[in-house]
C-alpha cells in the first residue's frame, strides 16, 4: 500500500525532509500549510488509520521541552520531557496514545536542532548537574529511526553535553546508531511486560528475549541501561510471570550497567480513557477500570504493585537504584 506523506510547504526543500522521502518507495506526497489541519481534525478513526498511518512532516513551534509529572524521576530533582514525534508504529492497546490524539497518523518534527538548542540552555545552567531529560512520551524514541534518523542528530548534540542526563525509552529492537560507542550521560531505557501480556496487547513488540538481546549488545558495548516496568499489569498469573521476567532480564544485566529501574500503574485521565475504552468496548482490559475524584481512570492496585515489587526486586537491583511511579488515589 502506498505511503502518504504530508509536507508541510515551508520545509520542503530541507535536506532533511528530502532524506526523509527517500526511503519511502514512491510515496504519495500531499503539501499543507500546518500539520494541524491533518492530524487535529475530527471525527478521525483512530483504529482504522493504525492498520496504514500516513506520514506528517512539520515544524515544532515552541514548547520544545515540558516539565514532568512532580513525582517523576529516576534519580535527579529536575525532569524534563520532549516529544519530537507523534504516535508510535507499535500497538499498545493499553497505551495512553489511543486515547490522546484524533488521528493516528505519525507527525515528525524536523527541526531536531531547536530541541537541543534548549536542552543546551539548561545544560549551561545552574540546575544541569540535577536534570535529566526524557524522550519517548508521545512515540517510542527509537521504533521510527530508520526513518526519522533522530538518533543520529542525539548522539551527535549529547556529546558536546557534559551535565544534562537523557533517557531515551523504546520497546524497538532498532538500535544500530547506537552500537559504536557509548556516551555516559545517555541511558538505554527499555519497557517490558510479560510475554504472555505483551504478545497480546503489545502488537509488534518483539520478544523479550530478543529484547534482552538487545540489551546484551548494548551493556557489552558500555552502555547504561533502565528498566521499566510502567505500566505494571495486574492479570490472572501475573505474579509467576513477572518473577519469570525479573529472572529473564537482571540475570543479563551487569549491576554497574543498571542505571535504573521503574514500575508504575496503568491509568488514564477520563478524557482519553473515554475515547479508548469507545474504540475497543468489548476489551476485557479495561473492564475494572474507575474513576477517582481527580478524574484518573485506574485499576485501584498501586498498593498491590508497590508491595510486589519492594519485595521482588531487592533480590536484583540496588534499592537506591529502584524507582515507584504509581499514581496514588
């Protein structure tokens, strides 16, 4: 099927949007003023695009870098998140992204360089000793990079940053740019489930094992690697599940290389669980799912994964390495 990509006219002819093109065959290209009149329009099935998202290439206006949730952090007291593309190839059911946008087509921010323009502020202030920056909130930061080509221009920027900490998470198996050499104030973050879960509801995903893989590749080549288990997912058999996959995955990981490990709780604000729990009324998932006076959408088992975890995990990584991002009622 044919790949349709939207160009927004002031950036054709950069040679980036050209790179771009080039490694679509023969790609029905379609030129707008603002991405906005495509991806924010209404009445969109979300679902239905999925099956063959086309492609928005535009320019990010401001707002480059966005504080994190309060509570949010693997370690240092300023956080930060930038989102330099939309959507994700993968299916998560469960994902946040079904329910956050109109469309599901991928928008790409070609002006990569604005991003680290900011990043390179708060690298040369006062608080860059204390902040980490984290990629992969509105996509996965690496499972579009064969296209997007957006690790190249990190690798580069980040190695003239001597104090700024980023994350880059994905659930991707793509890490070529990043098997040459590693730089110490990056880290690798990967997102795991079960595989008996992620072979249902993460459609796409590799397997764990060829992600932990993957994550041998990387520790053998110096980089430091996180963990994360957010969501953590409560289902009949979790519990042997993820003592199964706690063994699978620390039993690879050297301890000087685990950077960090996470877990938190599904939930959503009732605004987008509304919309994903339309486009799929028949998924059991979301069946035990309520709302709280904050309007957030959650199973109610925080405590239930708290405990699981405080006990499970000391068994394999450091507690000071070990981090809780359960949304509290």
């Amino acid at each position: 099927m044919k790949k349709v990509i939207y160009i927004e006219k002031s950036i054709k002819n950069l040679a980036r949007v050209k790179a771009i093109i080039r490694r679509f065959r023969d790609p029905s290209i379609i030129y707008i003023n603002r991405y906005t009149e495509v991806f924010n329009k209404k009445n969109q099935n979300f679902p239905l695009q999925k099956k063959n998202p086309a492609v928005i290439l535009a320019k990010k206006q401001g707002n480059f870098l966005l504080k994190t949730p309060e509570s949010y952090t693997i370690g240092r007291k300023n956080n930060y998140y930038f989102s330099y593309m939309y959507n994700c190839i993968f299916d998560c059911r469960y994902c946040f992204l079904q329910g956050l946008y109109n469309s599901s087509n991928f928008v790409i921010f070609i002006n990569y360089e604005d991003y680290f323009n900011e990043i390179g502020l708060l690298d040369s202030s006062h608080i860059a000793n204390d902040t980490t920056i984290f990629s992969g909130y509105d996509c996965d930061s690496l499972a579009y990079d064969s296209i997007s080509n957006f690790s190249e221009s990190v690798l580069k920027s980040f190695n003239k940053f001597k104090k700024i900490e980023l994350e880059i998470r994905t659930k991707s198996t793509y890490v070529k740019p990043f098997m040459r050499k590693s730089m110490q104030n990056i880290i690798l973050a990967f997102s795991f489930t079960p595989e008996r879960f992620s072979s249902k509801y993460e459609l796409g995903v590799a397997s764990n094992k060829k992600r932990v893989k993957v994550l041998q590749n990387l520790i053998n080549k110096g980089w430091k690697v996180g963990i994360r288990f957010d969501p953590f997912v409560i289902y009949e058999g979790w519990e042997k599940d993820y003592l199964n996959l706690f063994e699978l995955i620390f039993s690879k990981i050297p301890t000087e290389q685990m950077h960090s490990v996470t877990y938190g709780n599904i939930r959503f604000p009732k605004n987008i669980f509304s919309k994903i729990k339309k486009y799929y009324a028949e998924e059991k998932l979301f069946f035990k799912f309520s709302k709280y006076k904050s309007n957030i959408y959650d199973e109610d088992n925080g405590e239930l994964i708290n405990n699981f975890c405080s006990r499970y995990l000391i068994n394999y990584v450091d507690k000071n390495k070990i981090y809780c991002n359960i949304h509290e009622r």
